[in-house]
C-alpha cells in the first residue's frame, strides 16, 4: 500500500435548500459559528452560494451550499430506504471529546426538540449493551433541515499497531482486529 500524507478529513459540503433556515439550524443546535458567506457567481466560475461556518479556528469545517437556480424538493426518503436514484451519502458525524459533553450535546439537542432518528446506541458488537454493529462509540443521529443525516458521537474505537481495536475507555478488545494497517 502506499503511504498517502493526507492528515485527516478536514471539512464536509453540503447542499442546502435554504441557506438562513441551515445557518440557523447549525447555528443553534451545533454552536457552528459563521465565518463567510459568498454569492453565486461571485468568484467567476463558482455558479452557487457557499457558506463556510466553524466550530473551531479553522477558517471552516463545515460548507453549505446552496444553487439559486435550482428548484429544491423535498428528500422524500433516507438513502437507507430509497430502492431507485443516484448514490447519496448517508450521514456526516461530529466528536465530542468525551461522554460528559456528548451527553451535554445529547441533552441540548433534545432540549431544542429536535427529531433524533436512531439512538441514543453504542456502536458494539463486543460490549453487551452494544447494539451489534462497529466503531465502539455512543451515538444519536438527528436530520438538519433538508433531511441531511448528522451523527453525534463520542469514544470511537482506537487500532493499535497490531490491528487490535482498543475501546473509548482504552480497554483492548482481543479478538478484534482491522483489515488494513
């Protein structure tokens, strides 16, 4: 395999059909701050708005874009049930650095009432409270307002040098081990 300095995936662009309706819902309910936001056409070449927003000092980590001259329906279904269409993507995440503010997050997104679509689950298949899938992390999932899927997460899985999987607690999991190292 051959080894490719990239650092880690930096930032996510989504397509929105209203952009004040998607500031404000990342605003208010993932404490995203606005860093810019660009017309159409405003650099020669780029035919949509682009709205970049933070939640660190990094110029952006999320990008919402948006097509004037598209006509915008409503996702009629999550790619998980669509049987017919273009590939789409299923859902970006967010990481909290601990379980005490992912449950502070949990408690502020129930708090705002929005829908949370799957969880709260842990992502397990070694942990009796697991729900039998991977990653070993907590999770919720919730919808922004174009039905985008967004999990929020916590304690995702670590590899050590072997392939073995260590949990959020850094507890080895002998017996696992990954495909690639």
């Amino acid at each position: 395999m051959v080894n490719i300095p990239l650092k880690r995936m930096q930032h996510f662009a989504v397509e929105v059909s209203d952009t004040d309706r998607s500031i404000e819902f990342y605003r208010r309910v993932l404490g995203f701050k606005l860093t810019e936001r660009h017309d159409a056409y405003e650099v020669k070449g780029i035919p949509v708005e682009l709205t970049f927003m933070r939640l660190g000092d990094v110029h952006h980590e999320l990008v919402l874009m948006h097509n004037p001259a598209k006509k915008y329906t409503d996702k009629l279904a999550r790619s998980e049930e669509e049987i017919e269409g273009p590939p789409s993507f299923h859902h970006f995440a967010f990481e909290c650095d601990s379980r005490e503010d992912w449950l502070t997050v949990l408690a502020h997104v129930k708090g705002e009432n929005v829908e949370i679509v799957r969880g709260p689950v842990l992502h397990s298949a070694t942990d009796p409270r697991g729900d039998g899938s991977w990653g070993e992390n907590e999770a919720v999932y919730i919808l922004d307002p174009d039905g985008h899927r967004i999990e929020l997460f916590c304690n995702l899985a670590t590899i050590d040098p072997d392939g073995t999987h260590r949990n959020g607690e850094g507890v080895r999991m002998e017996g696992t081990t990954t495909a690639e190292l």
